[in-house]
C-alpha cells in the first residue's frame, strides 16, 4: 500500500496540533493526511486517465478537505494560515 503506518505516523508528528504521532483527530493533522492523499491519486489520474473510481475518490477526498478547512476558518482564522502556508494549499 501508498500510504504505510510509519508514514501517517510521520504526517501526524508533523503537521498535527499536538506534534504528536498519536494526534490523529486534529483538524490539521487530517487535512495533511487528506492532502498526501490527494496529491498521491492525482499523480495516478495522470497516467491513468479513464480510471473514474479514482476520480471520485479524489472529488470525495477534496471535498473531505474542504470541509476540514471550512471549519478552520470558522473557529482559529491562524491555525487555517498555518496549515495552508505549511502545505501550500490554494484557495
């Protein structure tokens, strides 16, 4: 598999709130483990063109995403700028 448990152990140490491996619910460490995510399948899409399953897994994970930094917005305006400067999300 992509995406092993020593590698989503390095994404939630990074870029989660409590810099932890264990910090697995925050906002910023799902939205770093959606983004792996989507940058993975979107590199497959280019070779693989007619694959639509992947393609609405990735409308569904950027959806996820969104939703994610919609509530970012909402309640710490800083954390959102943070997360997005840090994983070079654009809006």
């Amino acid at each position: 598999m992509y995406l092993t448990t020593e590698r989503k152990q390095e994404v939630f140490e990074k870029y989660g709130k409590a810099k932890s491996a264990t910090d697995t619910g925050s906002a910023e460490s799902q939205i770093a483990l959606f983004t792996h995510r989507i940058n993975h399948i979107s590199e497959h899409l280019k070779i693989n063109k007619k694959d639509f399953s992947a393609e609405l897994s990735l409308v569904k994970l950027v959806g996820k995403r969104r939703s994610l930094l919609d509530y970012l917005i909402k309640n710490d305006i800083f954390r959102y700028r943070a997360i997005i400067k840090e994983l070079e999300i654009r809006k």
